[in-house]
C-alpha cells in the first residue's frame, strides 16, 4: 500500500498570507464601494474565502456553491451542483472564489451557469493557478500563485479529504508500497 509524504512546502503561510493580501487589494481597487457577493466554491476554497473576505472593505456577501464535475471521453460534460446558492445573483456583482484552477473545466462550466442567472458582474478569483495543466480556454481575473504540475495540499485543499488544515502548500508523494 501507498503511503502518501506531504513534507515538501510548496507555497509557505508567510507568502500565502502576502497573496491573499495582494489579491484583496486588487478587488478593493476594481469594486471600489459596490457591493459584491463572494461565491466560495467547496470545499476546497473555504479557507482561502475566509481570509480574503476579511481583507475586502467593500460592502459584501459570502454565500457557498458546491459542485462537481464530470468529464467524460466526449466534450460534452456535466456539471452537477450538490448546494446551491442562497442568494438571488441577478443584476449583481459577483466573485467565484477557487482554490486552484488546473484544466479549467468547473470553472468554465460554472461560469456559464452563473451567466445565466444575469448577474451585473462576474469574476473570478482563485488562489492557485496551474495554467500547464489547461484545456479550457479560462482564466481568473485575479489568479494568486502559479504552481508548476504538481499535485498540492493544504490552505484547505486535500487529497482524500485529509490536510485541508496544513497551514503551508506542500506537494503530495508517494513513499514505500508494495
Ligand atoms: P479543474 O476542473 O480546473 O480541472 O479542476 C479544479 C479542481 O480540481 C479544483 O477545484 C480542485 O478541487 C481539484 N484539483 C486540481 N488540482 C489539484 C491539486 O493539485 N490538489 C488538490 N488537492 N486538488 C486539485
Ligand atoms: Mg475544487
């Protein structure tokens, strides 16, 4: 059996903390005083949301939206959403928060999703980037760290379900089996 050594930081506490930082400033600097309604996308970006909501000065609304997806052999996928949003989007702005966007296909799907219920806005923010690993056209409007082709944890982001609470981004390999 695989054991699975996740003692390689990728991304330190000390630079995620200076990203979320960076990336707050960016929005405050785009919304001004307008309000906004921050879209975490779980689970994996509760943590990440959770700071840089608390780093956002205008007037703002966090709401969750879980989904998952499902790519099969033909371009047609199916994006299936497993909780919704409590709050009417139309005619506002909008922010979908991710922790890492790798092939871009939850996002690209979500953000055809979320257009259709006419918001006046939508962006999209995520902590991580693996912009090597895409094979749809999308890309963040605010993207914090570009990650090489790795496979990451930590900052809320598991393998498993497990390391979501690792306070650094390390890298996950695998150790011994048999
Ligand atoms: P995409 O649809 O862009 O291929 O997949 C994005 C989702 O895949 C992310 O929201 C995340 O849940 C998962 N994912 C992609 N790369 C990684 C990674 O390096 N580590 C972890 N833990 N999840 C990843
Ligand atoms: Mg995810």
């Amino acid at each position: 059996m695989d054991n699975v050594d996740v003692s390689e930081i990728l991304v330190s506490e000390k630079e995620i903390k200076a990203m979320v930082e960076h990336t707050a400033s960016l929005i405050n600097k785009d919304f001004g005083d307008e309000e906004l309604i921050v879209v975490g996308i779980l689970t994996g970006s509760y943590v990440f949301t959770a700071d840089l909501v608390r780093h956002l000065t205008m007037p703002v609304i966090v709401d969750f939206m879980q989904v998952s997806s499902y790519q099969g052999q033909t371009s047609t996928g199916v994006l299936t959403i497993k909780k919704d949003l409590s709050f009417d989007i139309t005619g506002k702005n909008v922010l979908i928060v991710e922790d890492i966007i790798d092939t871009g296909y939850t996002l690209k799907c979500l953000k055809e999703m979320l257009l259709k219920r006419n918001p006046k806005s939508l962006k999209i923010c995520t902590a991580f980037d693996k912009p090597t690993r895409r094979t749809n056209t999308i890309e963040a409007d605010y993207a914090g760290i570009v990650i090489p082709d790795k496979f990451i944890v930590g900052y809320g982001l598991d393998y498993d379900g497990e390391y979501r609470n690792l306070k650094d981004v390390c890298v996950v390999s695998m150790v011994g089996g048999n």
